[in-house]
C-alpha cells in the first residue's frame, strides 16, 4: 500500500561526544522515508530552499523515495537545527533552530500523495497535521508523532488532532506529559479513548512499548556498543514500524502483525544510531535489516516452561 | 541448592501518591530472601534489635526462609529508613535513615550458613561483602549487589570485591557511574573483565537486561497498572533471579538458564511493587508466578518468519 509521509526535511549540524558534522541532511521525513522505504512506494512531503541540491535529492531517490511532492520554496533556505549530546545520549541540546522555509509550512499534497493507504504525520504544527489529515480522506491507517512544544503551547489543537489517527507515536515522558498521568498503562488507555486504536510508547535506550486494546508489547532496543549519533532514531523507528504495516496490509490489523512491525522499528532505528544522520541507512540492505531482527528475536526470547516451585 | 543472602533486615517508613506506611518490614535480606523462598533453602543473615519480633519472624518463617542467622542484638533498634516516591517512582528519596544495629554490622554466618552452594551479597559495605565471600569458600554462584553510595566512597573496596564474584547486579546507571563508561555493553564488558561471568543491569520500570560472554538479553518490566511503592523491588528482582539458579543448576549455567531466571526474576518485581513493602509478596502463591512468567513471554513474543524487503 502506498505511503506518505509529512514533515520537516532540514539540514543538521550535530555534535556528540563522538564526533561532529556541520551540515548533513536530516530532517523528520528524510529519516522516515528512508527507513519506510524498504517496505513500500513512499512519497515525502516538505519544504526546502534553494540550499537543496540534487545531492539531497539524489539520496532519497536512491532508495525509491518519491519526491516530487518537495515543495522548493525559491528565495529560501531549507530548515536547519544545530545540537548537541553529551554521554547521555537521549537527550538532544538545541543549540541554534533556523526554521527557514519550515517556518511558513502549508502542506500541498499531490493527488498522488492526498491518494495514500497509509499517512504519516510527522512532528509539525497540530493543526497542519489536522489539515493533512483532512485531505487524505480515503488514508485506512493515520500515525502521528509530535514533541513536548505542541504539547505545552498547542495541547489542544494536539488532542483534537489525535482524534482524527489511528495510531500516536510519542516518547514515554511526552505521553505522560500529555495526558498527565505517570502510570504508561492508563495514559495510552486514555489516549486511545479519544480515538487511536494503537499506541506506541518510544523510550529511547530502553527501547518501545506498543499498548492496544488487544494487549500489550514491550521490546529492548538493539544492544550496540557503537552509538556515534541518536538524532533521527524515533523517525527512524516510525518508517520501519509504519513501512512494516503499510507492507503488511491494515485492514485485518492484528496484534502479531504489529509486534513484527516494531521489531522492524528497532532493527532500522539501531542502524540509524550507528553513524551521523542519515550515513548508515542510505546503504543499509535489505539482508541486515533482515538478520538484525533475526538477532533481536534471539536475545528477546526466553524458553517458558514449566518449573516446580515452592508453595 | 542452599542459597544464603547477607544484607539488610529493616523497618520502612514510606510515602507515594498512592499512599504510605509508617513502619513496615523491609531491607534487602527481606526482600530477597521472600522471592528466592520460592525456589530453594534460603538462609538470610543480617542483624536485627529488640524491636524485631515474633510478628516479623513469621513473615520469613510463613516462606520457608530459615532465619537462624538473623542476629538479635541485645538493647539495640533495627535499621530504618523513611523515605518518600513521587510520581516518578523511579527515584526514592531517602528522609531518614537510622542504621542503628546495621551501623556495627559484622555478619557472623553458622556453619550451615558458610556451606551454601549459592551466596546473594545484598548492597552493604564491599569490604564486609567480601569478607563474606571469603568465608563461604565452597560456593559455586556468588552474586552481589551495591549502590552508589560505596561506587563514590568505596569504589577500590567494591572493585575488589567483584573480583572475587560471579555475578554483578546493579542499576544501570551504577553500571556506568561504576565503570565511568557510558556505553553499557561496554561497561558490562569491563565488568567482566575483572572475573564476573554474569552482568545484570536493572533498569526500573523498563525491565533489566543481562550481558555474558556469550550474548545479550533484554526483557522489559512487566507493565502495570497499580503501581503502589517500588521499595524492594531490585531486590525482588534478585532473589527470583539467583533463586532460579539455585534450584536449576549453577555448574552448567547456560544462556538459557540465565535468560529463564531472568524472567523470574522480572515476575516477581511485579508483584512486588503492586502493593506495599512485603505486602504482595507474603501472600504470592506459585500458580501466580507461574502465570505471570507466561503472561511476560506472551507480551515479548514477535513472529521472526521472512518477509519481502525491497532493495
């Protein structure tokens, strides 16, 4: 089924105790096209400046991303984010954020994009994600992410948003933060009593949680002694979990199809982190992808039989 | 086989959101000694004043713990914390603490004692840990868990003391704090560098993962809704994770032993923290335990079968 992805493309300067780059392609869409793009067609929505060139262009084309609803906005520059991360690598300083072209977004969909199976609202302005949303009628499976400044300045316009998805995709503190309660279980029940029959829990290092009607799934992340840059690993994530169902059909959504999807989640966010930006997955294969679930499969498993014990 | 735990025996003053006891049976030995009680004979050593009584013995004795080498020391007050949880029940903080007897601690272990084939050294000061250790010369499993207080005051004591063990069992922040490595597959290595086959990392609330010569293990907490008062759930954690070794064979310890521990020692945290002190623990049954450990395997599970990547 086809996909369409909304967000930002930018260019990043990211520093982490492990080395620098100053100007790499970046951008919420960028990493959740490339990641989406092993399972289906992907056709990635966004604004750039003249700044974007046909090398930026060339990497997402290399791995069938659709591209031609990039909106070049002339005149412009293309968003840029400059942070960066000490040890503690989950949590991203922001040094400087030039919005650019992002600053003045207002999404044009193609018929083409508009015709999707499957949306992905990446983290914009909630409102923006509504009038996608909007426009994407026949979409049978809608997945939102977002961040702690929507849910400060625009909680609202979130909520209201959240209603129009079939699936909400936040870091564990941002659903708390979202729905003020601590306890992950009841938040992601009253975040799917608005709407959402799907949530997923990220928890950076730790790994994600998927909460449903039908139960509950939890997963590590991908143990790696190599860790260079986390920036991208949540949309990372989101291509490879929505890719995976977009692949897999989401009509008949079961529960085993949605773990799977989140072990293709993690095997694809694990790469993500391996190098800066986008470096390790514009030449991933489809036979690591492949092996690195294989890998986490193995050491998730434990045997579950039966053991005499004590009364 | 015979498991002996050395460390704490407490009362407890605590306080979450969800409510608060004003003196409750606790410590380290306690808790260990109650999820292990499932499992195999468990000696628990560790001091106690004239204000521990009949009512606290029974709740060892009710598991089976034999209790002949909890010290009574004559005019002296047990050891007691207060301490309170906000809704971040992943950080206690400690209002009071009175060591009392545990202040001059000196464990004296009997004869049975000395000879268990398993030792558990619950977190008290490295160099009485390793005294311990020294005096159960023909144990085949030695374990031991520490705190930050001894990584920033004890730190050469404690490394010297792991030495002499085969199993580490910490946070993972006291992992990385310990190591000063902030990569923890990198810190387990350097853990086991120094002789531990067996590194356990708790992670609260996200569940704990294990990292051995021959691979890694992840396993996330068991979710939960009723999350009461998170005292004593490492300890929990420990005594189902090393009483699972000790009924099942420490001589040939395999991935999969270790992995199957794990999950047992998962299960009974849950129920640990479900309620108050030893309030869920004392009256847990092995139909429970056994359930739950299904019911964790149930929501680890994803389908590894092949499916089409696109290049």
């Amino acid at each position: 089924m086809s996909l369409t992805v909304v967000g930002s493309i930018a260019f990043d300067a990211v520093t982490t105790p492990f080395g620098s780059r100053e100007r790499m392609l970046g951008g919420s869409a960028v990493h959740f096209s490339l990641a989406s793009s092993f399972f289906t067609d992907v056709r990635v929505v966004g604004p750039v400046g003249d700044d974007f060139g046909p090398e930026e262009h060339a990497v997402l084309r290399a791995r069938g991303v659709i591209t031609d609803d990039i909106e070049h906005v002339p005149g412009g520059e293309t968003f840029f984010w400059r942070g960066h991360y000490d040890y503690d690598l989950n949590t991203a300083h922001t040094d400087e954020t030039r919005l650019n072209v992002f600053g003045d977004f207002s999404p044009k969909l193609s018929q083409d994009s508009r015709e999707c199976d499957v949306l992905f609202l990446a983290n914009i302005q909630p409102d923006l994600q509504r009038e996608v949303r909007e426009q994407c009628e026949g979409a049978r499976f809608v997945a939102l992410d977002s961040m702690n400044l929507w849910i400060e300045t625009a909680r609202d316009a979130l909520l209201r948003t959240i209603e129009t998805v079939d699936c909400v995709m936040l870091n564990d503190a941002e659903i708390r933060q979202l729905t003020r309660k601590p306890n992950l279980v009841q938040a992601a029940r009253e975040l799917r009593a608005l709407g959402p029959r799907v949530v997923v829990a990220k928890q950076g290092e730790y790994g994600a949680a998927l909460l449903t009607d039908e139960g509950f799934f939890g997963l590590p992340a991908f143990p790696l002694e190599t860790v260079l840059d986390p920036t991208g690993a949540g949309d990372s994530f989101a291509g490879g979990f929505i890719g995976f169902l977009a692949a897999h059909g989401t009509d008949e959504l079961d529960h085993e199809t949605l773990c799977r999807a989140m072990a293709y989640g993690t095997a694809i966010a694990s790469f993500n982190v391996e190098e800066f930006g986008t470096e390790r997955v514009r030449r991933l294969t489809r036979d690591e992808i492949a092996a690195r679930v294989s890998e986490l499969h193995r050491i998730t498993h434990f045997v579950d039989a039966p053991v005499s014990l004590r009364a």
